[in-house]
C-alpha cells in the first residue's frame, strides 16, 4: 500500500516538475509576449494540482492537507484570472500580437 | 544543514545575487519595482529554509505586497523614466561601499561558523526562550512568546513605529476623500475580477483572523493578520474604486482604531502595572500566570492587528488619492 | 523525491527570473514575476515536507494570496500609468 | 572556513549593492529601493545567526528537541516592520517633492535648491 | 510604588500620550495636553535624578522578565541627567509650540505636529533610559520616523529635501547601529548592555569586535552629525518650523551623543575603546575639522537658522573633542556642554521663533533694526549670543572652561589655542547679526514690527535665564556631569 502511495505520489510530483519546467521554457523561449503567457498560464494550474496532489498523498488527511487543498483553489482562482488581467490589459494597452508571422519576418527578426 | 539543504540555500543565495546585480543595473524604474518584488520573495524563500517562518510569512505580505504597491502608487506618481545624468564620479560611493564591505568581511573572520550549534548566539539568551517558554508563557511558538512577553515592550515599539510613519504619511499626503477627475473615478467595468474579488474577499478577512489567533501555535500574529487584512481592502479598492473602499472602511474610523490599538496595547501594560505588576508584565493579569500571560498575548495582539491592518490602509488610501493630480 | 522536486522548482524559478530580466515589455516582466511567485507557493509547499515539518502551510497560502493581489495592482497601475512605451519599458 | 562563511559574505555582497545604489542612485526612487536592498539583508545576516544544524522552526512540537534561535526571528520581525515604517514615509516624501520640483533625479533638485539659495542670499 | 515604577513611565506616559494627543479632536485641548504631559516628563526626569544623583542605579524590568531575557530599563548618574535636558527642553518648547506654529504650520496639521513631537520626545527619552541594545534601535527610529516628518512640515519646499535627506542618512546610521548590535550579538549571544559589557573583555582582539564597533561609531557618527557626516544637518534645522529646530536642535544630536558615550564606556568599556580601538586619534581631527570648517562656514550664512545649525555642527565638534580628551576633566566638559548647548542653542531658536512669528523670516538682513523694534527678542537673542560666544557669567564659558583645562592637563596647547581662536569665530559670526539689529536702520518700506507676544518670550526667555542662571551658579550642572563622568570611568585608569 505504501509503495503505491509513493509511486503515485512520486509521479504526481515529476509530471508537476515536468508540467513547470515546459512552462518555464515557453516563458524563456518564446519570441513574443501572448505565445509567453499562453506557455506560462496553460501550464501553471495543473503543475500546481500534480504537484500539491503529490504531497497530499503523502501527507494523508489532516489539516495540512486542507490547507493545501486551499491553496489549490486559490491557485486556480486566481491565476486563470491574474493571466486573464494581464493579457487583458497588454491588449488595451497597444501591444499587438504577431499573429502570423511570416517566415521572412522571423528571418529577419533573428538577424537582428 | 543536510546537503540538499545546502545546495538549495545556495541556489537561492545565487538568484539572490544576480536579481540585486539586476536591480544595480537597471534603468527602467518599473523593473526595479518588480524586480525588488522578486527580492523580497526570494529572501523570504531563504528565511524558510533558515527556519524562520514567521519572519518569512512577514516578508512576504510586506515586502511582496504592500512595499511593491506603495511603490508602484509613487512611481505612477513620478513617472517611470529615469534620466540620463550627466556624468558624475562614481568613484566616491564606490569607495565608501569598498570601505564598508570591506570591514565587514573584515568582521566576520571571527565570526562564529554559520550553523554551529555551540555558537554564543544559541548558549546563553536563547536556550531559556527555547526550553522553558512553552511551559512559562504557555504557548508553543516560541517566537510569538519572545516577541509578546519576553520582549513585549520592542514590540510595543514597533506599533509605535507603524503609527510614527501613519503620522509622517497623513502630515505629509492627507487623505482627499472626494475624488474630482471623473475620468479615474470608473475604472474600465472588469466583471471577471469584481466577481473574484468579492468571492476572495471575505475568505482573505476570514484567514487573517486564523492568522491573528492562530499565531501562538503557528506562523503569524497580529502584524502578518494586519497586513492580510489589509490587503483584502486593498484588493477592493483596486478592483471597484477608491470611494467604494472608502465608504466601506472610512478614513476617519480608521484614524481611530489606529490610535485606539496603539492604546491597547499600552492600556494593557498598565493594567498590568495597576494590578501591581512591572509594566506588560502579563503573569497578573489573572489568578494564575499562565492564564494571564494567554489574556496578555491575546490582548496586545490584537492591539498590533489593529493599528496595522488600519494604518497600512491609511497608507495605502493616502498614496492613490495623489494619483490623480499628475497622471 | 521532494528534493528533486524542490531543484526542479528551483530551476523553473530561475528561468522566470531571466525572463524578468530581459523582458522586453513590462508585462513580461509581470507575467515572470507572476510565474516566479507561484512557483514560490509550490516551492514553500514541497520545502516543508522536505524538512519533514508541512505545518506551516499558512506561509505558502499567504504568498498565493499576495502574488494574485500584487498582479492585479501592478495591472491596474499600469492601465492608470500606461508606461511610455508599451512594446518596450527600457 | 569558506563553508562556515559563505553564507555571511553572500550577505554582505547584496548589502553593499544595496548601499550602493542608495549612496550612488541619482534617482530617488531608486535610493529607496536600495535602501531596501541594504536592510533585507541586513535581516539575512541575523536570521543566519539564528539558524542551528539540523534545528527547525521554532514552534514546538512532539518528537523535536533541536529548536533555530527564536531571538533573530524577532529581532528581525521588529526592524522589518521598522523598514516598511520607513519606506512608506520616504515614498510619501518623494511624492511631495516630486509636487513641488517637478523631478525627482537628485542633481536636478540640488540645482533647483541652489537656485533658490542664491535668490534668498541675493 | 509609583516611585519603582517612573523609569518606565518616565518613557510609556509620552509613547501613549501621542495617540491620546491624535485622538483630542481639537487643537487647542490637543496642545494643552500634550504641555501637560511634557511638564509631567520634566516632573519625573527630576525625581529620577533626585534618585540616583548619589551614584545609585535604577533597574525596571519590562514584563517582569529579568535581564537578559527580558528588556530591562536602567537609570544612572548619565542618563538622568541626559533625561533632564531632553525633558526640560520639552516642558519649554511645547507650551511654546502653540503661537509659533499658528502662522507656520496650517491649522489642519496642528494636532499632527504635536502628535509627532511627542513621539519624537519620547523616542528620544527611551533611547536615553534604555538598557537594551536592540530597544535603542527601535525608539531610536521611532524618534528619527517623527523628526522626518517634523522637519518636513517646514514652509519652504526645502523642507522636503532637506527632510529626504535626513531620512536616507538618518537610516543609513540606523542600519549601521543594527549592523553592530547584530555583530554584537553574534559574538556574546545578547542584547543587554549590561550583560554584553561583563562579556566584551573577554573577546578583546577578535575582528568582529572591531567591526561591530566600527560600525556602532559610523552609525552614531551619522545620527549626531559627526564632520563629514554632518550634511543633513544645517539644511534640516534651517528648514524645519522654528520649534521644530529648537526641539530637534538641542534635543536629538544630544541623544545620539550620549548613545556614543555609552556604547563607548558602557558597553565596550573605555580600555577597549580607548586603548585597544583607539577611538580618540580619530575623534579628535575630526572634532578639530568640523570646529574650524564649521565655523567658518557660519561667518558667511546669509540665513540665521543655517547659521546656527552650522555653529551647531561646530559644538558637536567641541562635545567630541571633549571625549577624545579621555580624561575626566575631558569629559566633563563633554557632558557639561551637552546641558549648555541644549540651553543656548534651545534659547536662540526660541528667539529666532519669535523673530519669524513677527517679521515673517530669518534672513541676517530682514531683522536690520530690530533691536529697537523688539527688544526683549532681541536682548534673549543677545544674551543667548554671549553664551555661545562663552563669555563669563554664561553657561557657554562653563563648559568651554573645563575643555581647556582639559587639554591643558593633556599637555595639547594647540586644542587650547583652537578653543580661543573658534570662541573669537563665535564673536565674529554672532556679531554679524547683533549689528544688524541694533545698529542698522530698519529699511523705511519694511512694514510695522511689533514686540514678540508673550506666549514666545516667556519660553524663549526661560531658557536664556537658565543660560545666564546656569552659568552663575553653576553647581547643579558640574555636580552631575562630574558624577556621570567619574562613574563611567568607573575604576579604569586611564
């Protein structure tokens, strides 16, 4: 049983780890701002949910697990919303997303 | 400390570094802010992991939250360029800096080796706070206890502090209550969030008060409560306007319970004396010690949440109301 | 497995810090600071159980809770004080 | 030697920066900032102090008897709310000069100050 | 037993009277309270002195907990005396505050200025009482927080830079202190001075000691103006309302000195300090500096405030150059000059006050004539000039007298020679000044000059009595300051 508990637990936490690192790179990689956003908030809730999932299969039910199971929530509350603002007023504001970038443009862009 | 311990105080220490080299480098004003925001993060990561949580919890709501918006209030203010100057010698500050830093490495040859349990710093004061303040002031965090009981008049202090700068920011800003500029008045309708804030809303009122009476068995207390408090009005104001936030929480009430937590606070050291203790002495408070020390703790707490939670919106409402003069 | 995971959100701090270097925009940088201050919800998360004591969850629940607060005032300032540039803040 | 230290020389880095950008910056926000800078770290150097070897956090609790210094934490508690006193009164400060100057780079207002100086010894 | 308790109190009645003062709605009540708890703070900076004027040591624990766990308060020789000048200074200057600050500070920020004065007063009254090293840092901010904003209440726009200005160096001293009592702490594991004191000479030699005492000096150096770290200070008095200055002018550098001292005999005790660090080969140049530079910046202020600050930067200069003496003739002088300074330059800002309340400035040419016009402010002013100058018969001479036969039981002449020759620079700068009231004409288009009202005089002219009072009978001042210096050599010989 506890084995099981730990191999869940340790895959819940890799696929968190791995959700967050792709993430991480689509915030790096990526050439322009909406593509950024797009790789950070897709990712960023279910990397909290693998990973919170993880250490509450660990921890069992207590109040730690309660507050974790909060923190979830919280997370997934607020950040759907925080990208949502964000993206929301970087449109108001004039940034205009590359739509299509053709393949001369994004020559040129790395030449310069 | 255990490797990995090490290795991640170390990594955090590195990011530390070159987000303050960033920070030095920069121009861009708003950068800085959001960077210093990341500064404080990632200190507050590195008092986790040197075990000092309450510290964290408190760098965190303070330095991440509310310096980064009184910063980012001023800068709306200012403007965010920062002007080329003319060339000035920098040689004198570096100087003086190299000077500084350089007796300070100086200092610490002799220092007691990070981490060592035999260090002065953990045998003479703190053995006594560690062993013997669960069972004199009866309370498990041992830093609530020294920061309440043992050293309850700093505190007393810094509440007095936080009033000083309430002071310094009403003589300085005021509060303008009537807002003229209708163009501010109606932020853009933004449905998504007034939805989420009002939802969140009660929930952060109903943390803060676990924070404020759940800080003797874990992290927290009346400052960190304060400050959650806070932020939940600041939440408000940000996502309906300033006028809704100030006929919900008005500024003269506000004014008030500042004082009035100050005085609780101090009202408590002189019940305590009046009952024939030393001042804050909490033990006569009640028949028996350990209950007065719980009454004491309980009541000066609530005095610092108070004071805070209501100067850091005073703060807050006097930075925005200037917002709308020099757009 | 915690402490992998620990290095693991260590390292994605690390790469959103970059990106709030560099930005070039300022909501980059909001969108970095954003990413840098969930992951430091997870990283308080995961840290507690690596030193075996989970209890002071409290910390991470407030850091989710200021980070929603920071971004959604730093948004708002900067509708109110559209920065000069809004392609590029340097 | 290096591992017994390196945690204070990191510090004392990030506090010089600090001190650097507050004695240097010719922007006032900017010296804010740094004065920041320089007191956070200023409160990593105690909270250093405090932390024990194999010791948590100083809550009490069954089956733990190696406690990290409570005494730092509350120092530290103290001067952290000291510096936000602090901050929030020189923002507030920067603002009115920025009213009343129209700038808030250093050399412009020292200019501004000697300008007026002159007209009052005149 | 409210005897065992006025340590205490002597701080908690001012600390809590700030939000009292806040909360009286109206300014008039809000003032005449805020007098009455000054003159209260007098009443038990008197009784303490009675107290332990024979060489006994109060001790209050806070919270019942004994040092060093607990904060503990302690009261000697030093600190009462030190508590007397900061509390007597206040029981004049508030009651004085509420004419004055009618015309220079708008009304709506009345009840604000005598909340922050409070504050400020009972900062600095902890930092004096305080036997804690880490409750110094906090009252001292709570001071330094409430003089930021006092100064920043100042008309000119000045004020506020001179205010920021204050604030980032003033906050710079206090990051050091905390640096200090930090190292400090690293090495003993405390925080109480008593207890670091019985600590410290067993670590003599270790280069954190040197460090954390390096930066205790630069930091107190910073807050008491210290030569090249003076520059907040004359546009910060000259900027602030006259009361302000008056306060924070004799009140707050006063303070910071006795911090110095008491870190450096208490805390660090004078073998170390004097003979290991050896404080006083770098105390003493930069006493002489900042006397001459001083000075000689003063001849040539055109503002009388500047001018004074400058000259203040100047007595700053003698009070360290009293300690470099290390001798007990040395020092008290320095403690002698403490009292003196506070009442002379206390008295001449009141004067000053006076002057701006009727003509509206404090420029050297707007008060040509006055002499004639105002009298009584202006004869205060003379007699508050004489002080500073030293002339026998005034507190100024006491003081300057015990620091020559310092350095002449030295065997330095040439500080003697210094002392004579910046008294003669008082002459000219202060001279300046008196000819320009009393033998120059009021120009014909300057409007009509009324006598200062009495509620100005009175106080300004308690504290030029006190000068010339002090300086005739001078008993009361050197017994003190001889006890205070005797005991904080204590047995050491040096």
């Amino acid at each position: 049983m506890n084995f099981i508990i730990d191999a869940l637990s340790w895959a819940c936490l890799m696929l968190g780890c791995f959700l967050g690192i792709s993430g991480a790179i689509g915030i790096f990689r990526f050439d322009e701002f909406y593509s950024r956003a797009h790789a950070a908030s897709v990712t960023d809730t279910l990397c909290v949910l693998f990973i919170i999932s993880g250490l509450v299969l660990q921890s069992g039910f207590n109040l730690v697990t309660v507050k974790m199971i909060f923190i979830v929530v919280l997370l997934w509350l607020t950040s759907p919303v925080a990208s949502h603002a964000l993206i929301r007023s970087a449109y108001q504001t004039g940034l205009k997303p590359k739509l299509a970038i053709t393949r001369k443009e994004s020559s040129k862009r790395t030449q310069s | 400390m255990s490797a990995i311990n090490l290795l991640i105080d170390i990594v955090l220490l590195t990011m530390l570094v070159f987000t303050t080299i960033a920070i030095v480098r920069s121009r861009s004003l708003f950068a800085i802010v959001m960077l210093s925001g990341i500064y404080s993060l990632l200190s507050a990561n590195i008092f986790v992991v040197l075990d000092a949580v309450d510290v964290a919890f408190t760098e965190a709501a303070v330095g991440a939250g509310i310096s980064t918006v009184l910063m980012l209030a001023t800068i709306g203010i200012t403007g965010y360029e920062q002007k080329k100057r003319r060339s000035i010698s920098r040689i004198t500050p570096l100087i003086v800096v190299f000077i500084t830093g350089a007796v300070l490495v100086y200092g610490t040859l002799d220092m007691p080796a990070f981490t060592n349990p035999s260090n002065p710093v953990h045998e003479h004061v703190a053995p006594r706070f560690i062993e013997q303040s669960p069972t004199e002031v009866g309370i498990p965090n041992m830093v609530t206890s020294v920061l309440a009981s043992y050293r309850g008049y700093d505190t007393m202090g810094e509440v007095i502090v936080v009033f000083a700068a309430l002071i310094g920011v009403l003589s300085l800003l005021g509060i303008r209550e009537k807002k003229t500029d209708p163009v501010y008045t109606e932020p853009p309708p933004r449905p998504i969030l007034q939805v989420m804030a009002k939802f969140m809303i009660p929930f952060i009122i109903l943390f803060a008060l676990y924070v404020q009476f759940h800080g003797d068995f874990g992290p927290g207390g009346g400052f960190q409560a304060g400050v959650i408090f806070s932020v939940a009005i600041i939440l408000y104001t940000l996502t309906f306007s300033q006028q809704d936030a100030m006929d919900l929480v008005p500024p003269w009430v506000l004014k008030r319970l500042a004082a009035l937590g100050v005085l609780i606070y101090g009202g408590t050291g002189v019940v305590s004396l009046l009952k024939g203790g030393n001042f804050l002495d909490y033990n006569v408070l009640a028949h028996d010690p350990i209950h007065g020390q719980h009454y004491g703790i309980l009541i000066i707490e609530f005095g610092v949440g108070l004071t805070v939670a209501c100067v850091m919106i005073l703060i807050f409402f006097a930075f925005i109301s200037r917002g709308d003069k020099n757009p | 497995m915690f402490a992998v995971t620990c290095l693991a959100i260590l390292i994605v701090m690390g790469i959103a810090l970059a990106r709030a270097f560099i930005g070039p925009t300022v909501y980059d940088r909001i969108l970095a600071v954003n990413m840098f201050g969930t992951k430091t919800v997870l990283f308080i998360a995961v840290y507690g159980f690596l030193t075996e004591r989970p209890e002071f969850m409290d910390i991470a629940l407030v850091y989710a809770l200021i980070n929603f607060v920071g971004v959604i005032a730093v948004l708002k300032f900067v509708e109110r004080f559209p920065p000069p540039s809004a392609q590029s803040d340097e | 030697m290096i591992l017994d230290l390196y945690n204070y020389w990191v510090v004392i880095f990030l506090m010089m920066s600090g001190f650097y950008t507050l004695i240097a910056s010719n922007h006032l926000i900017k010296k804010i900032v740094g004065l920041n800078i320089f007191q956070s770290s200023v409160f990593m150097l105690y909270i250093s102090m405090g932390k024990v070897a194999g010791g948590t956090a100083p809550i009490a609790a069954e089956g733990i008897d190696t406690y990290s210094n409570p005494l730092p934490h509350v120092l530290i508690l103290t001067a952290i709310v000291v510096g936000i006193a602090t901050t929030s009164l020189a923002l507030a400060l920067v603002i009115r000069i920025k009213e009343s100057y129209d700038t808030v780079q250093e050399n412009e207002i020292l200019e501004l100050d000697r300008i007026s100086d002159e007209e009052t010894q005149a | 037993m409210i005897n065992e308790h006025l340590p205490a109190l002597q701080v908690v009645v001012p600390l809590l009277a700030a939000p009292i003062c806040f909360l009286i709605l109206n300014n008039r009540l809000s003032w005449l309270f805020a007098s009455l708890v000054s003159w209260l703070c007098f009443a038990m900076a008197i009784l303490l002195v009675m107290e332990v004027k024979d060489g006994a040591v109060l001790h209050y624990e806070f919270g019942g907990w004994a040092p060093p766990w607990g904060i503990e308060y302690s009261v000697d020789v030093l600190n009462a005396y030190v508590l007397l000048i900061v509390s007597g200074i206040a029981a004049v200057v508030f009651p004085y505050s509420w004419t004055s600050i009618q015309k220079e500070i708008p009304e709506s920020h009345h009840r604000i200025y005598f909340t922050a004065m409070m504050l400020c007063l009972a900062g600095l009254l902890g930092m004096t009482i305080t036997g804690d090293a880490f409750n110094l840092f906090v009252l001292l901010e709570i001071s330094s927080l409430s003089s930021y904003t006092l100064i920043s209440l100042g008309r000119d726009r000045r004020a506020l830079t001179a205010s920021f200005q204050y604030l980032i160096m003033g906050t710079i001293g206090a990051t050091f202190i905390l640096i200090g009592v930090g190292l400090l702490y690293a090495l003993t594991g405390t925080l109480n001075m008593a207890d670091l004191a019985s600590k410290i000479p067993a670590l003599e030699g270790s280069r954190t000691l040197q460090a954390a005492f390096a930066f205790l000096v630069v930091g107190f150096g910073l807050k008491l103006a210290m030569f090249p770290l003076h520059l907040w200070l004359p546009n910060a008095y000259a900027f602030a309302p006259s009361a302000v200055s008056a306060f924070i002018g004799s009140t707050a550098t006063k303070v910071a000195i006795y911090a110095l001292l008491r870190f450096l005999y208490t805390v660090f005790g004078a073998d170390f300090s004097f003979n290991f660090m050896q404080v006083q080969w770098l105390l003493m140049p930069l006493a002489v500096a900042s006397i001459l530079f001083a000075s000689m910046v003063a001849m040539f202020q055109d503002g009388i405030k500047r001018l004074l600050a400058y000259s203040s930067v100047a007595q700053i200069g003698y009070m360290l150059l009293g300690i470099s003496l290390v001798n007990i003739t040395g020092l008290t002088g320095t403690l002698l000059h403490l009292f003196n300074h506070a009442l002379m330059k206390g008295g001449l800002f009141l004067t000053l006050g006076a002057i701006a309340y009727r003509v509206g400035d404090t420029r050297v040419k707007s008060i040509a004539g006055l002499g004639q016009a105002m009298p009584f402010t202006m004869g205060a002013f003379v007699v508050g000039a004489l002080s500073l100058i030293g002339v026998p018969l005034t507190v100024g001479f006491i003081s300057k007298w015990y620091l020559i036969l310092a350095t002449l039981e030295k065997g330095y002449w040439p500080l003697t020679v210094l002392i004579i020759i910046s008294s003669l620079m008082a002459v000219v700068y202060t001279w300046r000044i008196i000819e320009t009231a009393y033998f120059q004409e009021r120009p014909a288009n300057a409007p009509e000059v009324k006598e200062a009202p009495l509620s100005l005089l009175i106080p300004a002219w308690t504290l030029i009595a006190a000068n010339l009072y002090f300086g005739i009978n001078s008993r009361l001042s050197t017994d003190l300051a001889t006890g205070a210096a005797k005991m904080l050599f204590g047995g050491s010989l040096l």
